[in-house]
C-alpha cells in the first residue's frame, strides 16, 4: 500500500487498513455491507490507482450503504485465494460475516453501479 491514493484512503478518508486476518474477519463481521479494496501492486497494475479514485466516489453515489476498508499486502494473497477473486485491484462485498459478490478490475461507472446494486440486492445464506 505504498501508493499515495491508496494511503489517501486510510490516511485522509480514515478508512480502516485490514492488515491481519483477525482484523478483516473483525471488520466484515460487524452489522452492514462492507466493501474491501483489494489493490495488488500499484507499480504493476495502473488500475490500481483508478478504483483508489472511484471508491470513494462510488461510496457517496450509494450514499451509506456501505462502508470501506483497504486490504493489506500480508493477508492480500490469502483473501484472494479464500474468495476467488483472483484479479486486482478488486471490491469484494460482505455483509454479516460472508461474502456477498466481487467486482475484479476496473470497470466503467454505469458498470461498476449496476452491479453493485445487484450485490447489495443479494441475500446472505443461512448457516
């Protein structure tokens, strides 16, 4: 997380930097929908920095329906793998402790609201 728009996040924004699984399993249990900003390597993907960009304004366009967090480097690869987004940059969306959809890579705004109304719309399976 060494890119500045990504600090921005977690620095200006205050959103919470998920750094260990305890802390994600922490966080995505908590009541809401919760957003995660997975962002794989800024020098590698320029994507990355984009949906740094679009996150925010995504969150105000839904207006409170959900919050945001940025996934650390060390539990990066793990949540990858566990949920099957493989991509990045990616949004993975929980509510209630599971994951509820994924957006990988950088998509277009008319993309990235429907379908994330679409995510918000899914129900959390009973246990």
């Amino acid at each position: 997380m060494t890119h500045p728009l990504i600090a921005r996040l977690t620095d200006e924004m205050s959103w919470p930097a998920l750094d260990d699984w305890t802390a994600l399993e922490g966080y995505t249990a908590q009541p809401g929908t919760h957003a995660l900003f997975v962002p794989g390597d800024p020098k590698r993907n320029l994507e990355t920095a984009d949906v740094a960009v679009i996150l925010p304004e995504l969150k105000m366009a839904f207006q409170g329906l959900f919050d945001c967090a940025v996934v650390g480097d060390d539990i990066e690869a793990k949540l990858r793998e566990e949920t099957r987004v493989l991509k990045t940059p990616s949004l993975i969306f929980y509510r209630d402790g599971q994951m509820i959809g994924a957006i990988p890579r950088v998509r277009d705004w008319d993309e990235y609201i429907a379908r994330i109304k679409q995510i918000l719309a899914q129900p959390v399976a009973a246990e």
